[in-house]
C-alpha cells in the first residue's frame, strides 16, 4: 500500500513540475498587446517588453541643468559652499589668491569648491577629478594633470589623504603651479608631526602655515605652500 502512495505521489510531483514548467514558457512567450508596435507588422518576440521599460519615446528625462539645481538647492551642497567660501576668503585676504588667479582645484569632487570661488567672482577656475561634473568639474588623473608647467597661480585639494600615490600628487600640483604660486591642501585634521610628513611631499616648495579647519562638515588640517623656483 505504502509502494502504490510513494507511486501516486512521484507522478504527482512530476504533473506538477510539468505543469508549472508549461506555464512559465509560456508566460514568456506571451507579449502583453499594450507594448505592440501597432505600425510593424512583423513584430519579433525578443523586441517586445513591457512599456515602463521599452516605450522611450514616452519618458520622461531629467535635463543636467534641472539635475544640477536640484542637487546645488541641497542644504549639504550650500554648507559645502560656504565652508569653501570661508577658506578661500581667508587665503584672498593673506594675499594668496585674487579674482584675476588662475586656480586649479585637484580632486574637486562635483565641484563646491569651484562654485565657492566663481562665486567669490574668481573666473579662471578649473576643477578636475576622476568623474566629470559638468559644468564646473571636467575629466582628469590628479597624478597625471593634463596641464603645461606652471599654467596657475593658485593649486587647492581637499583630498590629499586620499590620493593612491601622494608623491606623485603633489608632484604635479607644483608641476602646473607657476613659481611664486600658493599649493594649500587640506587633509584629516592632525598633528604637527603629520603635517611634517605632508610637507615632506613637496620636493619644491617652501612650508608657510598651517591650520585646522572645517571643510564640508569635517575637521581638516589646512597646510599651505609656496611653490618656488621649478629649475
């Protein structure tokens, strides 16, 4: 009795695989008549998908200028700016830059540094990273700037600490910073001794100060440095 129940029961199973097996093919075989292009009459099965996803004619796109405002309104965006802003105000006052430098900004990110200065009425603003963020951040290797030597007056980065080769970095801020020129980069707020080891970076330029800041809502470590003579 038990032989004939395990039979019933495997045959069961088996009608039910069959089954859903049938049902799946041909759900997939199956076009909804909503997402037919009523004008091609030979329409082909692997060209058909539901309308959320094939019909682009009907979408909706979201323009760089709409994106850009919508991200630039952000509360995080504005306090990026005027942290910015606050720095650059303080190095305008030292002397160390003016609105007629031609600024390089490494490592810009999607660019809050770049707005800060144009903003401040600094024109001559380039800001590069590994991603573009047009329209204020293009396209460029921070080790490997695409620049002619000395090409600025004033080199910014907020993001030393996380460049994968800081030699080289640094290297080519003062590389495309003309002699006379201001390099200032901000790292994870630290101590004297680590500051030593930033400044030990620059093979080129003279150490003028240092101090903590707060940069886009972190605790950094401003260090300045004027670039001198490239021979």
């Amino acid at each position: 009795m038990e032989r004939h129940i395990q039979i019933f029961l495997n045959k069961l199973s088996f009608a039910a695989i069959t089954i859903a097996t049938l049902t799946l093919l041909l759900l997939c075989l199956q076009t909804p008549e909503t997402c037919v292009d009523q004008s091609d009459p030979n329409p082909k099965p692997h060209t058909r998908f539901p309308r959320t996803t094939c019909d682009f004619t009907h979408r909706s796109h979201t323009s760089l200028d709409k994106r850009n405002r919508r991200i630039w309104s952000t509360n995080a965006w504005v306090r990026a700016v005027s942290s910015y802003t606050s720095l650059f105000k303080t190095l305008q006052v030292q002397s160390h830059i003016s609105n007629h430098s031609r600024v390089l900004i490494v490592s810009a990110g999607p660019g809050q540094a770049v707005m800060a200065l144009n903003n401040m009425g600094v024109t001559d603003v380039t800001g590069v990273e590994l991603m573009d963020s047009p329209p204020l951040v293009s396209r460029a290797d921070p080790h490997n700037l695409p620049f002619f030597d000395g090409s600025f007056d004033f080199g910014f980065s907020g993001y030393l600490d996380r460049a994968l080769f800081p030699g080289r970095y640094v290297a080519e801020m003062e590389r495309t910073v003309s002699s006379g020129g201001v390099c200032v980069v901000a790292v994870e707020e630290c101590g004297a001794r680590e500051v030593d080891e930033v400044v030990k970076l620059f093979k080129r330029s003279k150490f003028l100060s240092a101090k903590n800041v707060t940069l886009a809502g972190e605790m950094m470590t401003r260090i300045i440095m004027r670039v001198m003579n490239h021979s």
